[in-house]
C-alpha cells in the first residue's frame, strides 16, 4: 500500500488537526479541575498544585464553567495536603488560594483578583 503524497490530502489532515486541537486543549483542562462546591453564586474550585501560577489555565477553566453573560464568581485554590475536596473546605485548601474571579454583567466588569502567594507579576493582590 502507497502512503497518500497529495497536497489536497496534506491539507485536509492538518485543516482536521487545527479545527480538533482545542477540543483536545479543552478535555486536558475539564479533567484537571473539581467544583467542590457552590453557595449561591459562588463556585469554589480546586486546581492543580503545578497549574497555580498558570494565568492561562485559570482563564480556561473561567471560560468553561461561566455562562457568557451571566454572573459567575468563582474561588481557585490548590490541595497539596490532599484534603477532602468538599464544602465547608478544610482550612489547609483555604490556606492555598490561587484566584478570586468575579464577573457581574450588571455592573459590566470583570475582576481577576490574584494570590500574594503566587508572586505573579501584577500590580495588586491579596
């Protein structure tokens, strides 16, 4: 059997390759975070140790769980110490606080509230 050498085959494969690789990027992520839980609008979520500092991840992970448009905040913390990841959350995930995100379309604005403790280049934190 003759490998294809086609151009028009080429292309085809990599046009497939591009259109799928964010739905591969985005499986990675969905499989990498957990919603322990939530009390009204807020949604606290529980990230990789190793993702922590990762700006990008983060902003993934904001896009998939908030409905556009909608009001969402959410709370991002790491588990280290593997605590049990449900609400109330133990003391030793809330000593691990990555981001406070809030967006409100009332208001018309979105807020990225970073950790200190990830001494992330950026102007304010808490």
């Amino acid at each position: 059997m003759k490998p294809i050498r086609s151009p028009l085959a080429f292309l085809f494969f990599t046009c497939l390759l591009l259109t799928n690789s964010s739905n591969i990027a985005d499986d990675t992520v969905e499989n990498s975070f957990n919603v322990a839980g939530q009390m009204g609008f807020m949604k606290f979520v529980i990230i990789p140790a190793e993702k922590q500092s990762d700006v990008e991840f983060h902003r993934k992970i904001v896009r998939k769980i908030c409905i556009q448009g909608e009001t969402c905040f959410l709370n991002f913390f790491t588990n280290s110490k593997n605590a049990p990841e449900n609400l109330p959350l133990d003391d030793r995930i809330l000593a691990e606080p990555t981001l406070m995100y809030k967006y409100s379309p009332k208001h018309r604005n979105e807020i990225e509230d970073w950790s200190c403790r990830l001494k992330l280049p950026i102007k304010s934190c808490f």
